[in-house]
C-alpha cells in the first residue's frame, strides 16, 4: 500500500543543509494501523509531506509508492488526482471558520468536482459515522476541539478514501477527549482503511498498542529506530551507531 | 468540469468579489478610468483620421497662368498637366471665368465687370484634382517644373500638419494603451493578490483534499474578470454617451475652423461597437494575466 526504498531528504538553506530524512525504508500494508512516533525532530513532519506530496524526496535517493505506483516519478498535475486517495487530519483541524459542520465536509467534496446529489447524499453519512450529524449546521467555533476533530475526520472519510493519515490528531484536544479520537480511527480501522497515525504522545501509543496490538514505528535523528513489526529494525539501528531512545523503547 | 461544481464555482467568485467589495471598487474604478483615457485616445484618432480623409476629399491644387499665354501654348501646358502620375482631373478658369464669380461675390457693392471692363486683373487658372492628398507635394514640384505656370497655391501647411498630427496621435493611442494596460495588470494582480491572501487557509485545504489547480483558479478568474468586464461596461456607458452629446453639441455650434473640416464628428453609430468591444477584449484578457500571474505561486502547495 504505502512503501518507502531507502528515502533521503535533505532541506538545504543557502548557507548549510539540513537532514531531516535518511535511509528510510519501510512498508505499511493495506488495513493496517501504523502509528509514527519521535520527538520533534526526528522527522515526522517530513515523513508525512513526503506521502502527501508537499515535498519529494531527494533527487535519485529513494522511492516512494502508494498503491504500487511511484509517487517520486509523478507529474506535478498528477498529485491532485492522487491526494484524492488519501484522508487527512491535522492537529489544528483545518476547518473553514465561516461554513458550518456541513458546509465544511462538502466543500471538500464540491472542490473535487463531485456532482451534488452524491454530495448530499455522503455528507450526512459520514458525518453521522464520527456521531455528528446533530450538529451539521453549527459552525466550528460552536463545538469543542474534540468535535472540530471528528468534522476533520468526517471530511478525510468523504471521498471513501483507502487511508487515513493523521498529523497529531490529539495535539489541540483536552487529554481525556484524546482517548476518543484514538477510539474514531481504530474503528475507522476496522472497516480496512489503512490508518498512520503521526504523534510525539508516547503514552497515547503506548497504551493504545497494548490494547489493540497496534504497529509502533520509531522515528529518531531522520531514521527509523523501532519497528514493532520487524525487531531486526532497532538491532540494525543500534549497529549502525544510532543512538538508543529509552523512553521510547516499546517491547511487543 | 461538472456543470454543478461550475455553477459552484462562479459563485464563489462572485462572493469574494462582494467580500473585498472596496478592493473590488477600488480597482474597478482604477480599470474603468484607464478604459475611458484609451477610448479618448480612440476617438480622438478616429476623428483626426476622419478629418484628414475630409480634407482628402478637398485635395485640389490652383495653378495660376503666366499672363498673355497663347492659345496653343495653354493648351500644351493643358496636356501636360492632364498627363501627370497623380492628377484625377483639371478645371480650367478663364480670367473673364474669375472675374464673374468675384464679381458675383460682391454684386451688392459695385459691379466689377464694370471696373476691370478692359483691365482684366486676374490670371487664367487651373484646378488641379489630385488621385490621393499624399500625392499633394509630389505633384506641386511637378506643376512649378512646367513653363507657363506663374504660381502653384497648395494647402500643402495644413496638410502636412494633419498629417504628423494623425502619425503622433496613432502612435501616442499605442503607447497609452500599452502603459494603461500594464498599469490595469498590476492593479488586478494586486486585487486578486489580495483575495488569495484572505482565502489562504480555504486554498491550503483545497490543495489537501486534492482540488486541481484549475479547480483553485477558477474563482479568481471569475473575480478578476468580472471585474474587468463589469469595468468595460460602465466605461463604454460613459465614453459612448460623452460622445453621444459631445458629437451632438459639435455640429449644433459651428465655427469656421469645424467648418474647415466637415463640420461633423464621426458619427456614434459608426464606433461605439468598437468602443466596447475593444474595452471588452482589454478588461477580459488583462485582467486574466493579472489574476494568472497574482496566484501562481500560491499554487505550489
């Protein structure tokens, strides 16, 4: 579904550059839940705008596919049409402040060129799957931050897409909402869309893994230190002078 | 496109036009007094062209005769003249021809043919008809090579002065509109700039949800070329109907210099349609660079 070969990405400034992303290798299979952690700075920002397409990778190191196409080869005028397959959610939400819960889910869709009766017919769907669909004519300032979330999440699911990716999902919810995002994307899960979670909330990932077995990638210094799915992974890292991250440490 | 999302579309341009109402008024206004200097320019050349056509029509030169020209050598210089590259057709005025028509002139006061009865004052003369008023001067030199020929009289200053008058006018109505629609280029860039700025957070997550660039433009577009076409319209009002009364009040108070050149400008019938069409093609195709350069770099999300 989503692989990375050998991914490098290096920012450069004009004066130095900046390596945010080396070696990166990994393979994320269709249905699975993959949550993506490290402190800020081990990369996870640019993991997700290399599968977004809002940065590529270094030139000739490294590829990226999403459904066993090369997202490094992809025309520029191509992206669109491919984003049209992914659902994503930020940690600000990204709502449109002036249009209501609805409004918001189905500008989504309209500027995507779906015709209005499918739109009428969705919007109220999905926005009663993340159990919202009382509140479809309230503006976003009107509800709470874990609500604002669920109308992000209603509007990633809008397209029927085959994975959700979310940025810190939990980031501007109280804590104890945080629990039921978490809840909203391993149910999402559980219908086979493919869910990476990016997020520094070692705590979150610890406990919810241990409940639902979930896949724990560790991201440290621009490379990969854990994989739940492949121990190899952290033995590797550790072999090739990585430096050990303790708190980060999670055993299956 | 889906018939829906355009319809969808054109009425978010339409609402950011009525969100930044000011920025849209402002540059509306901006656009509209550009159109009315370049259809001033516009018909200001029409008119000046129409009148050089005018005094085209009254292309004819006067060849006064040497005094006491035979009979034979008249008609020799009669077929030179009628053989020159240049020459439509001539007249000729008999002294005694003269005398009548200025004698007719100033009947009421003396009687002329009595006064001059054997000293006739006046030459023979020619009217010389030209093919085109540019062969004028070309054809003077010719007329002054001839024996005979005492002296040419030629509106040749007058001519000439219309000419270069129409040659800087043309070439000025460039250069305005060159300059007017550079200026029109940066105040939509600005406009639209300015709406893309407030739809910011709206393009981000139109770029997310994978909207196509053409999907993110479309709005401005329409923004920036009602503008502009709202702009054309209220400059072809105000530039048609100036010129309506302007035309009209012309030709109701005559003086010897409009007399001089017709008397009449170039009828409203005859331009308005170019008027507008050409306020039209300027608002629509510039104010589509303007918005296609302003959200360009906007794009590259």
């Amino acid at each position: 579904m989503i692989e990375f070969q050998h991914v490098y990405k290096t920012y450069e400034t004009h004066s130095d550059e900046n390596v945010a992303l080396q070696d990166i290798s990994l393979k994320i299979n269709e249905g699975e839940f993959v949550f993506v952690r490290g402190h800020s700075g081990a990369g996870k920002s640019t993991f997700l705008k290399l599968m977004l397409m809002e940065e590529r990778p270094d030139k000739g190191r490294g590829k990226i596919f999403l459904n066993g196409q090369d997202l490094t080869k992809l025309r520029r005028r191509k992206i669109p049409y491919m984003r049209r397959k992914l659902g994503v959610v930020f940690q600000d939400f990204r709502l449109i402040p002036t249009m209501t819960v609805y409004e918001n889910v189905a500008f989504a869709m309209r500027v995507t060129n779906i015709s209005n009766k499918v739109i009428r017919n969705r919007v109220p769907y999905v926005l009663s799957l993340v159990g919202l669909e009382d509140k479809m004519d309230r503006l976003p300032d009107e509800l709470s931050g874990g609500e604002q979330q669920r109308v992000a999440v209603a509007r990633a699911l809008a397209h029927g897409p085959k994975v959700i990716i979310a940025d810190e999902p939990t980031g501007n919810i109280d804590p104890e909402l945080s629990m039921d995002i978490m809840q909203l994307f391993e149910a999402i899960n559980k219908v086979h869309i493919t869910v990476v979670v990016v997020t520094h909330e070692h705590e979150l990932v610890n406990s919810l893994a241990a409940r639902y077995g979930n896949r724990v990638i560790t991201l440290a210094h621009g490379r990969i230190a854990a994989d739940t799915a492949d121990p190899e992974v952290a033995r590797r890292y550790l072999a090739n002078g990585g430096q050990p991250v303790p708190e980060l440490s999670y055993s299956v | 496109m889906r018939f829906s999302s355009f319809i969808y579309l054109f009425g978010q341009g339409l609402h950011n036009m009525r969100a930044n109402r000011m920025m849209t008024f402002a540059s509306m206004g901006v656009l509209t007094v550009c159109m009315l200097l370049i259809g001033t320019a516009f018909l200001l050349g029409v008119n000046i062209d129409y009148m050089v056509d005018y005094l085209g029509d009254q292309n004819f030169v006067v060849a006064y005769l040497d005094e006491g020209v035979t009979e034979e050598d008249r008609a020799a210089v009669e077929a030179q003249i009628g053989a020159m590259p240049g020459v439509a057709g001539i007249t000729y005025n008999s002294p005694e021809a003269v005398l009548q028509e200025y004698s007719g002139m100033l009947g009421q006061y003396t009687n002329l043919q009595e006064v001059f009865a054997n000293d006739n004052p006046f030459r023979a003369n020619y009217q010389v008809t030209l093919t085109d008023v540019s062969q004028m001067e070309a054809v003077v030199a010719r007329l002054e090579g001839l024996g005979h020929i005492y002296r040419v009289n030629a509106p040749l200053a007058v001519q000439q002065l219309f000419l270069s008058l129409q040659k800087v006018i043309t070439y000025g109505s460039y250069g305005l509109v060159a300059v007017l629609g550079l200026v029109s280029i940066v105040v939509i860039n600005n406009t639209i700039r300015i709406t893309v700025f407030a739809r910011r957070r709206e393009i981000g997550i139109m770029k997310l949800v994978g909207a196509t660039n053409g999907f993110i433009r479309f709005p401005f577009f329409v923004e920036g070329t009602a503008s502009g076409l709202l702009s054309a319209v209220i400059a072809s009002g105000i530039v048609c109907g100036g010129y309506y009364y302007l035309a009209q009040w012309y030709a109701a108070h005559p003086t010897n210099l409009t007399q001089l050149f017709g008397g009449e400008l170039v009828p409203l019938e005859q331009v308005w349609y170019l008027v507008v069409a050409a306020f039209v093609a300027f608002g629509f195709i510039l104010c589509g660079i303007g918005t296609a350069t302003s959200i360009r770099k906007h794009l590259n999300v």
